[in-house]
C-alpha cells in the first residue's frame, strides 16, 4: 500500500522554521498501528491523520495521540486552503480523540485572501476545579 503525505512548515511564512507538519489526507483505510508506526517514521513533531475525523501522533514525545491538537488543527487548516479541498473560504468542525475515548471538537476557519492564509482554531472548555500551589 502506498500513501503520500504533505509536508509543512506551520505557524510560519518561511519555509525551514516554524512547526514541522505530515498531513495524511487520505487515511481512511488506516489503522491506529499503522498511523503511529508512519509518525513515528517520519520523525516530525506532529504528524495528522485526516479521515472522517482527524488523529495526532507525536511518539517521540510520549504522546500515543493527543485527544486536541490545536498545533495540529492550523496547519491542516492551511493544506486544506492550499488545496482548495473546501474552496477558498470555510468553517468545519475537525472531531479528535474519539478512538482513546477522550472526544473532542475544534472549530476550524480558513481564508484565502491576497494570496495569504488566514487561519483561525478555536473551540470551547469546561470548568472542571481548581488547585492552589504553595511555593
């Protein structure tokens, strides 16, 4: 089996800096072995997996997969512009970490404009407490 990934430099306009990106944009036949094996492969920081929903990987790190990767969601926001894959404009909800049961939504907004990428992640949290540390 073959599958060709992209490679990017996100939060950057400069190529060789900024972060590290493998986008997969055709994983759907992908198991969650296979995914982490390719990352890990790759040897990248990050390493996306677009299928019906998305999943992160960065083994070098300790992170089997990152249940909400924002650092993930821009740069695909970005190959998802610079292929057209929604046109120029769009707002997609990018589902994550439902496979290690820890699902998760980020709102994703790309614009092309002047030949310039506007890229927007967001999404919401809920409060769960808080902790007090004594120093």
């Amino acid at each position: 089996m073959k599958k060709e990934c992209i490679l990017l430099d996100g939060f950057t306009d400069s190529p060789f800096s900024g972060n590290q990106l493998a986008v997969f944009s055709d994983a759907e036949d992908l198991s969650l072995d296979q995914m982490q094996r390719l990352a890990n492969e790759i040897n990248y920081s990050e390493t996306t997996f677009s299928k019906i929903h998305t999943g992160f990987f960065a083994p070098h790190l300790g992170i089997i997969e990152d249940p909400a990767p924002g650092s993930a969601a821009g740069p695909l926001t970005g190959y998802l512009l610079k292929y057209g894959i929604f046109g120029n404009e769009f707002e997609i909800q990018n589902e994550q970490g439902i496979e290690i049961n820890r699902p998760s939504r980020i709102l994703m907004r790309g614009k092309v404009k002047g030949g310039c990428y506007r890229v927007e992640i967001g999404g919401t949290c809920c409060y769960m407490g808080h902790s007090t540390s004594i120093l």
